[in-house]
C-alpha cells in the first residue's frame, strides 16, 4: 500500500500558509470559467466587427488585458462564480478622433439592432470602456484604444469621456508591454507548488492509504504559478472585501500588480509574500505622504501610461488603502505569531478575506488537521499535548466544537453576496 504523496511534507507545511492556499484555491478561477471567459471575448471581438456594425473593418486587433493577461484573475464574488474580463480593443482610427464619439461608436457595435446578439444583454458605455454583463453576472470591459502612428510597439491612446464629470480626453497606454512585462519577471516555484499540491489533497481528504496512483493533472495548475502572483489575488481579494460598501474608487489591480513587481526578493511562502507586498505598498505611500503629494505609479514598460492616474483621487483616499494595508499585515503578524483559538481565526479570515472563502477554507484546514491526527503528524507527544500553533479543535460526533473567542480581534465584514 501507498499513500499519494508524502505525510512528512503535509505535516511541515507552515499552518498559515496552508489556510491562505486554501483561501487562494477558493478565488481561482477555474479551467472551465476560464474556458468561457475566451468564449466571451471571442465572441464580442467577431459580433463587434461584423457586417453592418459602426465599427465594420475597423477593429485592427482584440486582446485580453489586465488580470486574466497575468493569470491573476479571481472570482468577483465566490458564491456566484462571477469574474471581471477586460479586453483591449485596437481601432483603425486617429488618436485625435472625440473620445465621446468613438465610445458611442463602440456602444452601439455591442449593442447592435433589435433581435442582434447582445441587444437584450445589460450594456453599458462608461468614461473609458463599453461593459457586457451576462445574465450569469459575468462582465466584459471592451475598452476601444487607437494606435499611436511611429510610436513605441503596442502604444496606443485610450478615450476617456464622462460627461457627468464634464471630461474628455485621451490616455496614452500600453497594456501589451505590461502584460508581456510581468509575465517574464513573475516566475513559479517548485517548493511552492509542491505544497499547493500537497495542501490540495490533504484539503479535499485524498491524504490517505490506497495503491500508488498518480492525481490527473489540473488543465492550467495553480501550483504553476508564482507565490507572488498568487499573493497578489489574495491581496486583491482582501481589497476587494474592504471596499464593499466604500464610496470611491478602490486601487486598481494593475496598480497592485505592478507594484508587487518591486516589492523585493520572492519567498516561497504565501504569508510572507503577501506581508512583503502590502508593506511596499503602505512605504510607497508614506514617502508620499511626507511629501504632500498623491502616490504615482507607472507602467514599468512603458512609462507615459500612468496606472495611478485616478486613483487615489487625493491623499486621503490613499491613507485608506493604507490603513487597510496595516491592519492586514497586524493580522497575519498576530496569526503567525501566537496561538488562537478556532472562532477567532475565522473571525480575522472573515474580516481579511470575506465569509465564503473564510469558511471553506476554515473547513479545509481542519479536515486536515484530522487527517494528519489520525497519522500522528501533528507533532502529539505521548502525554497529550499538541505542539502545533494551529491544533486539531475538540471534536464531537465530528462537530467541530471552537473555543470561545477572545474579543480583541473584534467581529467581521458580512460577505453575504459570495
């Protein structure tokens, strides 16, 4: 008899890491969302373009951009499976064309005529893109960008016009150098991949005896990616959370992305690396702050294309986002640092992270943990105690029975929509 793979690994895995894999696999978007997002776009690029569209000849090239670019798209919202798409659409038209025009244009290309494809889909032409939703919930931004004649390779002026605001402008971009930036500076790790697949199967109760067979291989493997691109989704998913219910914009993804790029040295653990990033971040806007100015970041490829150019919209609203950056570097600390009793992990997991993640994540780690008892992995002496920081909690007719929760981590963002 064989196990699958080695308890020994299962048992070392640090235990808060191990949750934050269990929360990052919870907001992955999987082979088969992944599989309609193409869908999506590829139909909305072909439905743009043809016969008898606004915008007929005119599409010179269509491609996805931001966080499905970088493989660090998540679910918007867990529960319901949704997810955002952003899709750069490349126009044959002057960079000087209106921008008020030419995103009525593009309106009107998605949105077509009675009975046409998307006509009865929720379109919506916002200042800088034009968003499908669908009726699963799913969005697609088509964000129309002209070429500039001469300019650096994939450049290109985006339009901007909100007349609520009474603005009209163009934005030079290059979300292609971006993409093709990060992706050849953000590398995978095989110690981290090596726990991610040991985390999944002790999670999902795989960890035990049977004859020796290999799991089949996932299509696009999580474990394939960076621990930095993965912190990066947490990281996300914590903004996410802290935004709900907020007024105004929240640090856009691009923003995050770009400034994990310099936030140091890569580590093969997820807690350190989310530490590592969110704490650039909160330096990077304390040197702002003490110079009085609003923070700035560009496209490390292409300079002229600031990321930063609406958020943060002043000071105050980037002494939020570091506010929240702080508080969630306390809590892993906090976490990472001392013993804690079940209610009140899930309580801070909550609050970080959201309610559905936080629970299922909560139920993976203990499920577990009680594998690895079973084995005798958790470090249990022979006299009873247990010298693992997070330790299987009383049981009871397999009724996880927490402690009482101390109070001074306080309560948790409801997440009722995942």
């Amino acid at each position: 008899m064989g196990i699958l793979i080695n308890l020994d690994l299962a048992a070392t895995i640090d235990p808060l890491d191990g949750i934050l894999i269990d929360i990052a696999r919870r907001i992955q978007v999987p082979k088969t969302k992944h599989e309609e997002a193409a869908d999506h776009f590829m139909g909305l690029c072909v439905h743009v373009d043809r016969k008898g569209s606004p915008l007929e000849g005119k599409i010179l090239e269509s491609y996805p951009s931001g966080s499905f670019s970088i493989a660090a798209a998540i679910y918007s919202h867990v529960r319901s499976m949704q997810h955002d798409v952003d899709v750069v659409v490349e126009v044959d038209f002057p960079i000087g064309t209106d921008p008020a025009w030419m995103l009525d244009q593009l309106y009107k290309a998605v949105k077509g005529d009675p009975g046409s494809r998307y006509y009865d889909f929720k379109v919506v032409r916002n200042s800088r893109c034009v968003t499908v939703t669908y009726p699963d919930g799913v969005t697609v931004d088509l964000m129309p960008v002209a070429r500039i004649p001469g300019g650096p390779e994939r450049s290109g002026m985006l339009f901007h016009h909100s007349a609520k605001r009474d603005e009209k402008y163009t934005k030079e971009v290059n979300p292609k150098a971006f993409t093709l930036h990060f992706n050849a500076r953000i590398k995978s790790s095989d110690v981290f991949a090596s726990r991610y697949r040991t985390r999944r199967l002790l999670a999902d109760g795989l960890l035990q005896e049977r004859a020796e067979t290999q799991p089949m291989p996932d299509h696009v493997p999580i474990e394939e990616k960076s621990p930095r691109l993965v912190a990066i989704q947490l990281l996300k998913r914590f903004r996410d959370i802290q935004f709900r219910g907020r007024d105004g914009r929240c640090p856009p993804s691009v923003v995050i992305a770009a400034m994990a790029l310099n936030a140091g040295q890569m580590s093969d653990s997820l807690c350190d690396e989310l530490i590592t990033i969110a704490t650039h971040m909160q330096r990077e806007i304390e040197s702002a702050e003490r110079e009085l100015r609003k923070l700035v970041v560009a496209n490390p490829a292409h300079p002229a294309d600031i990321f930063t150019d609406r958020w943060p919209e002043d000071r105050s609203a980037q002494r939020l986002w570091k506010d929240d950056l702080i508080r969630l570097v306390r809590h892993l600390r906090t976490l990472r640092g001392r013993e804690w009793d079940p209610q009140q992990l899930k309580n801070i997991l909550r609050e970080l992270f959201g309610e559905t993640p936080a629970n299922r994540a909560f139920e993976d780690h203990y499920r577990g943990q009680g594998t690895l008892s079973k084995q005798n992995m958790l470090g249990i002496t022979r006299s009873g105690a247990v010298k693992s920081a997070l330790a299987t909690p009383a049981v009871s007719s397999g009724m996880i029975i927490p402690a009482r929760a101390n109070t001074d981590m306080g309560g948790f963002i409801d997440d009722p929509v995942d």
